[in-house]
C-alpha cells in the first residue's frame, strides 16, 4: 500500500472504516465471519487502528450518508496533493476485502464503481484492477472467512 494512504488510514481510521464497511454491506450479506476476516485483513493492512468491536459498530451502523461523507472526507483529504496512486490502492484494499468470499460480486463492482466515479477512475480500470487482484489471489494460498 502506498506510505499516504496508509498514513491517511492511520490519521483518519473511521473514514476508510466506514468505506470498508459498505464493501462488506455491497453484497448485501453481512456475516459476522465476514466481519471477522475483514478486520483482521485491515489490520494486516494497516496496523490496528481500531478495535474490533469499534469496527464491527462501523459495520452494523453503515448507512449511504456514512458513506458519502467518509469519500467526501477522503477527497478532501487529497485535495491538495496528488492522488497519484492512493486512490487505485484505496480500490485495491477495498478488492482485497471484497475477495472475502474468493468472489467479486456484481453488486460490490457497482460499489467500486461508485467511489471511482467520485475519483476519476474509469469501470474499465476497476474491471482490470479487480481482474489483477483475483489472479494475484488465486496464485497465492488465501483462506476464506468461513
């Protein structure tokens, strides 16, 4: 992950939390494995900038607002600085998440696709990145969260 997102993540947790949440909500299948596994793929992310019941209330409390508000906040963020990379690495983060279930739904690409539409990344490069991501994983040994 690039040193600014992770600074970013680690300075603002809630937001890329509350993004992270409605990645795990896209689906529109909540388990708490799910919620389990993710956390602690943030953490191996990130480090821990939560706790895990902080996340799971980020979780069980997401809403479309939450959600505008944390991609708001994050452009923001980034207003005066390059994105350069950050915002394919949010994307990815957000992939690997999504990759839980060893699967990229069609309801979480249109999550994808709403948060690149709002940082100027085109469906066809959320398509790739997914596609780059699913490889890599299948290549490597990656359990489920079930």
């Amino acid at each position: 992950m690039a040193v600014d997102l992770k600074n970013y993540v680690n300075s603002d947790p809630e937001d890329f939390l509350v993004l992270a949440a409605g990645m795990i909500h896209a689906d529109h299948l909540v388990e708490q494995g799910e919620i389990r596994y993710c956390y602690r793929l943030i953490t191996d992310m990130f480090g821990e900038t939560v706790s895990a019941e902080k996340f799971e209330e980020i979780v069980n409390s997401y809403s479309e607002e939450k959600f505008e508000t944390a991609l708001d906040n994050y452009n923001n963020h980034y207003e005066n600085l390059q994105h350069n990379d950050d915002d394919e690495y949010l994307i990815i983060g957000l992939i690997i998440l999504g990759l839980s279930d060893f699967h990229i739904d069609p309801d979480e690409i249109v999550y994808l696709e709403k948060i690149g539409e709002k940082l100027n990344i085109d469906r066809e490069k959320i398509l790739e990145l997914i596609k780059q991501t699913e490889d890599l994983s299948s290549s490597l040994n990656i359990e489920k969260f079930n």
